[in-house]
C-alpha cells in the first residue's frame, strides 16, 4: 500500500499515456476505412508547426481558430484531428462533440498519418 501512497501521480501518468497510445492505434488500424469514406483529416497545431512538417492529407486548422471555422467542417463525414502529441487534438475533438458532430476522432501526434 505504501508503494501507491508514494507513486501514484506516475501510475497515473503511465495510464494515461497507455490510453493514449491504444486510443491512437485503433485509429490508425480503421484508417483505410476513414479515407474510403473521406475523411477530413485535421491538424490542429500552428501554422508555424504545421509548415516545418505534415501529413500529406492534412489541412491546418489550429486550435484557437477552430471554434470560428465550424462551419468548414461538414457534419456528414468523419473528421480526424491530429496535434504534436494527442493533448490539443484532444480539445478538438471534445469541442466538435460539443457541437453535435457524431464522428470524430484523436488520432493523437499527426506522424500516425505516415504509417
């Protein structure tokens, strides 16, 4: 008992990591469906991030502009949200589910996109 009395903020840690980390494979593993549906595929870091490298599919939206750019996001299509570690696409998707979109998705870092 006393070994989680002393590190019980890195087991937390390390599940929320590993939540991370599975939540972003089992979208990477329906990805092939995503993109026969069409996708929209979201990185939500800077402008600055997203110009020193990015996936291919992926348009920039960051993450202070995306509640003011709803609009450009259809609501009939899966949206996928990516970020330079999972935290701000986080905030993304929970914005969207906010607003009423049904599918959305936190692929976590955009370099999931490449595999």
């Amino acid at each position: 008992m006393d070994f989680f009395k002393h590190y019980w903020p890195l087991i937390l840690l390390i599940l929320i990591f590993s939540l991370r980390w599975w939540n972003s494979r089992k979208i990477i593993s329906i990805l092939p469906d995503l993109r026969k549906k069409k996708a929209m595929f979201i990185d939500v870091r800077s402008i600055t991030e997203f110009q020193e490298a990015s996936a291919p599919e992926t348009i920039n939206i960051p993450l202070q502009e995306l509640k003011n750019r709803l609009s450009e996001m259809p609501r009939k299509i899966p949206i996928v949200f990516c970020c330079a570690s999972g935290t701000r696409s986080s905030l993304a998707k929970k914005m969207l589910k906010k607003n009423g979109y049904k599918e959305v998705y936190n692929i976590g870092t955009w370099t999931n996109f490449l595999r």
